[in-house]
C-alpha cells in the first residue's frame, strides 16, 4: 500500500465511524423511548432502576424497566409507557 492510499483507506475509516456514532442521535429525533416492550436481551440501554447500564442485558421479556426505541406516537399502542415506572 501506498501513502496515499493508506491516506485514503483512513479517511474512508473516519467516515464510516463518524457516520455510525451520529446516525443514532439523528433518528433519535423520530423515535422515543419505549418502556415495558423490550424483549430479554433486546433492550436499548440501561435500565430505569439501575439494575444495568448497557443494551442488550434484559432478563425477561417485557420488564416495565426495560426500554427501546420505537417510532413516535407508538409506544403505547405497542403496549408500553413513555415513562419509566414510578414516574409520572
């Protein structure tokens, strides 16, 4: 390989981490989280009483304090809650 491409191949590298780190925040505009439909081990991230803090760790299916993201305005059709347990 050669310096330019070596320059090219780390370009290309950038962009592609850039683009998978910012089109979460990006579509995050038209979704919402979604508590009470996640699946086990198909959440989006931590739990709401802090029993993890990572996607993916969901016990069972359905627990009020799992979360994932769906489109807006779905959530409760779904048969979730926009809003963690215990809150209002």
């Amino acid at each position: 390989m050669n310096v330019n491409s070596e320059r090219k191949f780390a370009l290309a590298a950038i962009a592609v981490s850039i683009a998978l780190t910012t089109a979460p925040v990006l579509a995050a505009g038209d979704k919402e989280k979604c508590y009470g439909i996640a699946k086990a081990g198909k959440n989006d991230c931590a739990s709401s009483d802090g029993a993890h803090s990572c996607a993916g760790q969901a016990k069972a299916d359905n627990l009020a304090t799992e979360w994932k993201y769906v489109a807006k305005g779905t959530c409760e059709k779904e048969g979730g809650k926009t809003t963690p347990p215990g809150r209002k």
